[in-house]
C-alpha cells in the first residue's frame, strides 16, 4: 500500500507524516480483508474530514472493490474516538438543546393529565424503537402508579379493554402521527379527540407528541 500513501500525501500538501504530537490530530484507517493503517498528521483541524474521505476513497479505488466494515478513527492528546461514534447533541448545540429542554417543561406545564402522558410518550416510544426512551417512559409511568398490566398490553391497546375512550382517542392520534401513514385518514381521529379534550387539550396532546418523536429520533441517533 506504499504506492497509495505516496500519491495521498503529495495530493495533500499539508499533510506529513510526522510522529503524533499532543497538538496533531492522527488518522487512522481500517480496511476489512486486510488491515491497512494510513497514519497521517494533520496540522489543519479543517482538513480532518477531507482527510478520511480521500482515504476512504483510494482505498477502495485500490482493491476494486466495496471495502466492508469500514472504521476511521481519530487520535487527539492521546484519546482516540471513533468517528462512528454517537454524537454529542448537548455539547456541540448546547443553546438549541436547552431551548428543546425549556420546551419540553413547557409541555409538560400545560396540564395534559400525566397517566396519559406517560401512555402516549411510552406508545410512541414502542413505534419509534427508542430502548432507553421505552426504559425511561416505563419506570415514569410505574412510578406514578400505572399498572404493569396495562403497560404490558399497550402494544395491543385496540385489541383490550383496558384502555377507555379518552385513552384510546390519544392512543390513535399518537400513532397517525407517528407513524405518518399517507393512507391515514385523520378527519375521523379529529372527531373522536373532540368528544373528549377541549381544543387547547388535543393542542397540548399534539406538542406531547411532536415533542416525544423529536427526543426518540435523536435518542435513536444512538443506537
């Protein structure tokens, strides 16, 4: 692979090989059939990205072929970080993340009563495949008194009597609104809210769950 590291460092002129220093940033590149590790200092923190991107792209034009299980990782000051690594949402927009966290409070403040709280954000959090949302939402909802059997049945909560029509209106709306089926007929979902919450009600409801889809996605960003 000598060929291939020659012909990248001269189409990169700030790159050296140099030995890591604490202030260099080192990558490293993990081919899948062969391990092949590039180990290129780069004294600009802008060009990090450029780097494993041209790195990425002679490997495989070099084998010819796909390269698998690809990993890149990043040396800084002797920690090494993988860049396939989850992101840090409240480190890198700290202002946007407390803005949502204000938000949330703010929902959570308006009065939707919390046993149907706990059932919509936990309902949501099932067809979203958030785990620690699930987690989070379950042990919330079992400290505040809901029952282990109700919260065992709500992945089938049209199919059992354990739920009563309030319930089951919320139930219904926070799926559509989930699951986002173009299909979905939401004239008669309106209806059924109507029998049962007041229109700054089924408002509150609504934030609930465009505020939980919003917290599982990043959540799930994670996985």
């Amino acid at each position: 692979m000598d060929h291939v590291t020659s012909r990248f460092v001269s189409l990169s002129q700030p790159l050296h090989r140099l030995p890591v220093h604490d202030h260099f940033r080192r990558v490293i590149f993990d081919g899948s059939s062969q391990i092949s590790r590039f180990g290129y200092v780069v004294s600009d923190e802008s060009l990090l990205n450029g780097v494993i991107s041209h790195v990425i792209s002679r490997s495989t034009s070099q084998t010819h072929r796909p390269v698998r299980h690809r990993k890149v990782t990043l040396s800084f000051k002797g920690i090494v970080m993988n860049t396939t690594r989850p992101f840090d949402y409240p480190k890198s927009i700290p202002e946007l993340f407390d803005t949502l966290y204000q938000t949330q409070l703010a929902i959570n403040k308006a009065g939707l009563e919390p046993s149907l709280h706990h059932l919509v954000v936990l309902r949501a959090s099932q067809i979203n495949q958030c785990g620690f949302c699930v987690k989070m939402h379950t042990k919330e909802a079992r400290d505040d008194g809901e029952t282990n059997e109700r919260m065992d049945r709500l992945v089938v909560w049209q199919h059992v009597r354990d739920f009563n029509e309030k319930e089951r209106a919320a139930l219904a709306w926070t799926e559509a609104l989930t699951v986002l089926d173009p299909k979905t007929d939401f004239a008669p979902l309106r209806g059924k809210l109507r029998e049962h919450f007041s229109e700054q009600e089924v408002g509150v409801l609504t934030a609930t769950i465009g505020m939980i889809n919003l917290w599982n996605r990043i959540q799930v960003s994670a996985h």
